[in-house]
C-alpha cells in the first residue's frame, strides 16, 4: 500500500502567500516615510511660531510659554484615545484621526491671530498636539509587520524621515510668513500651512496605508494560533480613557522587557527634551551670537536624526540592551559636557548637544523597537499607548520645569540634574544586566479580557 504524503509547500486554501507580510510591510514602509518627511516639516514650525503669536498677542512671555505648554498638554491627552482607537479600527484610523485634530489646532490658531483671541489660540495649540500624538505612533505602525529581526530598522528608517522636518522645517517660518503678506497678522500664515499640511498626511496615510499594518499583523498572528482580541467595543463614560491607560500600565508591569525598554525611551527623551529647550536661551544670555546658535541646534538635530538607520541596525544586530547602555552612557557624558560648558562657549554647547542627541537616538529608537519586539501582537497597541502617555507627560514636566530649575539655579544645575536621572537608570540597567525575555509568569488571557473591557 502506498501512503500520499501530502507537499507540505502547497499554500494551504485561503491563506495570504508566504511573501505577503514581506511585500505589504514594503508598501507600509514607503507610505509612512512619505508621511512623516511632510508631517516633521510643518509640525516643526508650530512650537517656536505659536509662541511668537501669543506674544505678539499678549505681549508676556509667560502667555507666550503657555502656548507651548499646551501643545504638550495636546499630545499627552491624545496619546491613549489615539491608541485605543488603533486598536479598534487599525492604525490608518489612528494616525489619520490625530492628523486631522493637529490640522484643526492648527486652524483654531489662526481663527484666534485674526480674532487676537489668546484662549483660542491656546485651545488651538492644545488640538495641534493631537497631530504629534499620532506622529509618536508613526514608529510603532512601522514595526507592526517587521519580522523579528527588522523591528530596529523598520524604527530606525522613520526616525531617520524626521531629518526633513528638523533641519528644513525652521527655514520655512520665514517663508510661509510672508505667503499673504498684508492679508494675515504677522506669524499667522504659518498655521495656514500647518493646517494644510497635515490635512494632507492625513489623507495620505488614510487612503495609501492599505491593507493596514496592524489589521493584517493580528490575522497573521490568528492564523498562527495566537490568542489576538477582538477589537475593543465601542463604550460610554468617563472611565474609557483612564481603562486603556490601566490595561496599558498592567501589560507593561507584567513585560520586563517592556517595561525596561518603557523606562529607557522615557530617560532619554525626557533628558533630551529639557536640556535642549534652555540651550538656546543659555547660549545667548552667554553673548553667542544667533548663527552660532542655529549651528548648535543644527548640530543637535543631526545627532538625533542621521544615525537614525544605523542605530536601527545595530539594535538587530546586536540587540537593544547594548544601545541602551550606550545611549544613557553618551547621554551622561552630554550632561557633563554642557555641565562644564560657560554659556558663551558655542564649541563647548555645540558637542554637548551633538552627543546628548546622538544618545537620544541610540536609546529611543532601541526602546521603540524592543518595546513592540517584546510584546505579542494582541498586547502591543495598549502598551504603546500608555507608553507614548508616559514618555509625553515626563518629557512636559521637564520642558516646564527646565525655566524653574535655571532661574532658581543655573543651566549648569539643570545639566547636574539631568546626568543624575540619566545615571541612575544607568546603573539599575547595568546590575540587572541584559535579558531577552520575560521572567514572571504572563497572563495573556486576561490582559486580552481586560483590553475588550476598556
């Protein structure tokens, strides 16, 4: 009797091809880097420009700072919505949707220029944080069909997409100023242009990001026999927000890795965002001049941004705890750096912030990656969510903090602080030493219940 041994090469009936994931995540790739040139572009111009506005309004500083207050303000409050809603209908709803609020932030700035109303330009710039809500998740959708290997790269190619906005976004205040000379106050035109800009990277990653990243990745992992939930139903009260802020909490308590890649992403980006905003001001109450400053800033953005596709590789290569000690590391030395730096020293502040970004690269795109590369698919979108939340509302404490500490103490002091925080987490990561996955026992069944609940 012969027995029929069945080719186990033959696509099984109804199943996507094996190349499928490869060929989309191509697609998925390309449109999000497309969207995130456009999105850095016009969403770099908002912070320095909504500030002018209010003082040109107002005539306080103090008002002026509060304006940007709010756009950090905008992006933690749209950080978890914008996930849930992710998770519900896929990541082109997501993305598209806190586009769509920065681009209607971004409108409500300019209804307030012509009406010299400082609430709305306030409630105004609150909405445009909406759109760097969605710019954060713009990493994440990248990593949703990346095979286990590539999740650093896939991180490292869209970061690296944010060098158009860092270094042309600036350079075109003055040019988008003068759109309408005559027409529109002065610093207004700018958010015509942000409110059209992001009205079309909505557009773009709503119509063009098909089939969606993580639709698809959840039926990969069904497929395979991974418990993936449905998507959350639609629910009323108060208490929405604050569940997929727990449900995102629980996944990333339970998640050593997770938790640890959430704990470095926040260290650095938080440290980078607070010493970066004060260097300016610090360099020129030093005498340095306002094109030595540009170079400084220039210097810093490059740090964060160029190295972006190599620190993706590495993170593959040699796994996210290696960047994660070097970034802290480089991070430390930054401090010390502008530590010891005198405010009229361009050279000295200049490498201080080179390294404190190149640092920023080294550990957030590794906590990016390792983040979605610890986490199975059915309990990635709530702890990015809250992820995203936390990082956000550290990075606003020390944007608004960072004015307190020099006044009281000096830059120098703020340095001092920032080398401790850095140091701290430091020293925890190197005694604990690597470790690839999770220890504790993971209830995957019931964060899966808890997320349907929220």
């Amino acid at each position: 009797m012969t027995i029929s041994v069945p080719d186990v090469s033959e696509p099984v009936p109804g199943a996507a091809p094996p190349d499928t994931p490869l060929r989309v995540q191509r697609r998925v790739l390309r449109v999000l880097l497309a969207t995130q040139i456009l999105y850095s572009m016009v969403i770099a111009m908002s912070g320095p420009v909504v500030a002018l506005l209010a003082e040109r309004i107002t005539g306080s500083e103090t008002r002026a700072g509060i304006t940007q207050a709010a756009i950090f303000c905008g992006s933690v409050a749209c950080a978890v919505p914008l996930s849930a809603l992710s998770a519900r209908h896929g990541r082109r709803y997501g993305l598209a949707v806190g586009q769509l609020v920065g681009a209607l932030g971004a409108a409500t700035v300019v209804a307030g220029s012509l009406l010299h109303s400082f609430v709305l330009v306030v409630i105004g710039a609150f909405g445009t944080g909406g759109a760097i809500a969605a710019g954060f998740q713009i990493r994440f959708a990248a990593t949703d069909l990346a095979a286990d290997d590539r999740h650093g790269r896939a991180v490292g190619m869209v970061t690296w997409a944010s060098t158009a906005g860092g270094v042309l976004g600036p350079s075109l205040v003055g040019i988008t100023d003068r759109l309408v000379p005559g027409t529109f106050p002065e610093f207004t035109s700018p958010f015509l242009v942000i409110a059209a800009g992001l009205t079309g990277t909505a557009f773009l990653v709503y119509g063009l990001l098909r089939p969606d990243p993580l639709v698809l990745a959840r039926e990969l992992a069904a497929a395979r026999g991974e418990a993936v939930p449905a998507p959350p139903a639609k629910t009323k009260g108060k208490g929405k927000a604050g569940a997929g802020v727990r449900v995102g909490m629980r996944i990333l308590m339970r998640h050593r890795p997770a938790r640890r890649a959430m704990v470095v992403s926040t260290t650095v980006h938080a440290v980078m965002i607070t010493l970066m905003n004060m260097a300016s001001l610090h360099m020129h109450h030093g005498g340095v001049t306002v094109g030595l400053i540009g170079v400084a800033i220039s210097f810093h953005v490059a740090g964060m941004y160029l190295p972006s596709p190599l620190v993706g590789i590495l993170v593959d290569k040699y796994g996210a705890y290696r960047l994660f000690v070097s970034g802290l590391a480089l991070q430390f030395v930054a401090a010390g750096v502008l530590f010891a730096s005198p405010a009229g020293s361009a050279f000295g502040m200049g490498a201080g912030l080179l390294l404190l970004g190149v640092g920023w690269a080294a550990g957030f795109i590794a906590g990016s990656a390792a983040l979605s590369a610890s986490l199975p698919v059915a309990e990635r979108v709530p702890a990015q969510g809250a992820c995203d939340l936390i990082i956000q509302a550290a990075s606003s404490i020390g944007a608004l903090g960072a004015g307190l500490v020099v006044s009281l103490i000096s830059y120098a002091g703020l340095a001092a602080l920032g080398g401790v925080a850095v140091l701290a987490v430091l020293v925890r990561l190197v005694w604990t030493g690597p470790y690839a996955e999770a220890t504790a026992a993971d209830d995957t069944a019931d964060d899966i219940k808890e997320t349907q609940a929220s």
